[in-house]
C-alpha cells in the first residue's frame, strides 16, 4: 500500500518565515517557482488553538495552490505527519538569497 507522502515547507515572505505542511509539491509550470498544493493542517481535536496556526489556515483557506519562489525556500523535508505550520520572525542570519530570474542588460553606449 503505497503511502501518502506529507512535505514540510520553510520559506522566507516578507521578513518572516512560514513552515507550512503540503501534501504535493513540484517544480511546476512557473519556471523559478515552487508549486504546493494540498496543504495540510493540524485536526482541531483539542480544546487549544494556536493562533499561529489558525492565521495561517486562515490565509491559505481559500488556496488550492500556492507558487513560492524558488528563492525564498529554506527547506523541503519529507516528514512522517504533519506538525505545527507556524509563521516566526527572521532571527539569525537567515535572509532571502538576492535573485534575479532575469539577466539586466548592459548599458547602451
């Protein structure tokens, strides 16, 4: 019986990191982007809720697929079951690697 892969998704946006849980994630038609799709969150069976957790259900409630930049990737891990999606502030030396997907064009003249 084949099993359900679940991917965890560290990304960069706007100065903060999000970790996120998906069940698809590929390469895509977008060059430079990554496609999730199938996000996971956790089952609310407790009687706490993490608010982080609820912004960024919230957020991507309506979303069936999300392209992220290639550049703004952390890490993909495949993991056994999902865990907290959680959105934190930058600490550290962690920043978004400086990309162009373009080439800029030398100067006329």
């Amino acid at each position: 019986m084949p099993r359900d892969s679940i991917y965890k998704v560290i990304f960069v946006n706007q100065g903060q990191v999000y970790e996120i849980y998906a069940r698809r994630i590929s390469q895509g038609d977008l060059w430079g982007f990554l496609e999730v799709e199938q996000f996971v969150f956790g089952e609310r069976t407790q009687m706490i809720v993490d608010p982080g957790e609820e912004r960024l259900k919230n957020e991507f409630s309506a979303v069936r697929r999300s392209y992220i930049p290639l550049h703004a990737v952390i890490r993909i891990d495949e993991v056994e079951k999902e865990g907290v999606c959680k959105i934190t502030e930058v600490r550290g030396n962690v920043a978004q690697f400086p990309y162009s997907p373009v080439a800029p064009r030398p100067p006329k003249g």
